[in-house]
C-alpha cells in the first residue's frame, strides 16, 4: 500500500515531527512485521531521523545547515536563488527506511521521523509505503 500525505509548513527552514502520522499509517495497514518508506518527491525538502525529545536539536541543526549552507552565496547561479534549499535537502535525502515490529515503528527512545522543509512556506506532499516481510 502506498499513501500520498500533505502538510503545510510555516518558514522558510522547518522540521516537522511526523512519526505518529507514520505510525498511525502502519496501525491503519495492519503491518506487525515489515518496512515503511517515507519518501517526500521535492528537491527543497527532505525526510530525515533524529532527536524529537529536545527541540533545541531542530532549532540547533537548522543553524547549522545555515551556517553550511548560507540563504545567499556570491557565486550561485541557480535562478530561482534557492540553491541553499537544494544543497540541505540533498545532504538530508529524500526518504528513510525505518523496521516495523510488532506493530510498532522500531525507532531509538529519542528518536523520531521528521519532514524537513528548506524552502517554505509551502504545501508539501510525502509518501508512505509499506513493504511487508
């Protein structure tokens, strides 16, 4: 089964919890043993895994892709002028894996799934799949 999700988001730069939409995904398919993919189809966002106890981690790692990757560079040529966006989605990825047992998303105890927007405000899609064993 494969499931089209959207979202909003509201800045530019925005990590968004979304592992209960993951889970609720896998509670609603079924799936006790298997995989899901999360995947987001856009070249200026991304899905990634990381802490979602502290929420100085995202504020702290969206910083840090911007110190990276700085909003405006004198030698960029992209024309939309949101090379930054693509250089942080690349370096985030498109999708995650991530086991499901017993029902349940096989995640750390801090860990979460996140959608993360690096040219917002927009409406964005993602997707997930389920691969059964």
């Amino acid at each position: 089964m494969l499931k089209k999700f959207t979202l909003r988001t509201s800045t530019r730069d925005e990590m968004l919890e979304i592992t209960d939409i993951v889970q609720s995904f896998i509670t609603e398919q079924h799936l006790k043993e298997g995989v899901v993919v999360v995947y987001c189809p856009h070249t200026t966002a991304g899905i990634t895994i990381n802490e979602n106890a502290d929420p100085d981690v995202k504020r702290d790692m969206i910083r840090r892709f911007d110190e990276v990757y700085p909003w405006h560079h004198q030698l960029d040529r992209h024309a939309e002028g949101n090379t930054a966006a693509h250089m942080k989605a690349s370096t985030v990825g498109a999708s995650q894996h991530v086991i499901v047992t017993n029902g349940q998303l096989l995640l750390g105890t801090w860990q979460g799934v996140y959608f993360c927007e690096f040219d917002g405000p927009r409406q964005r899609t993602f997707y997930i799949k389920e691969l059964r064993d």
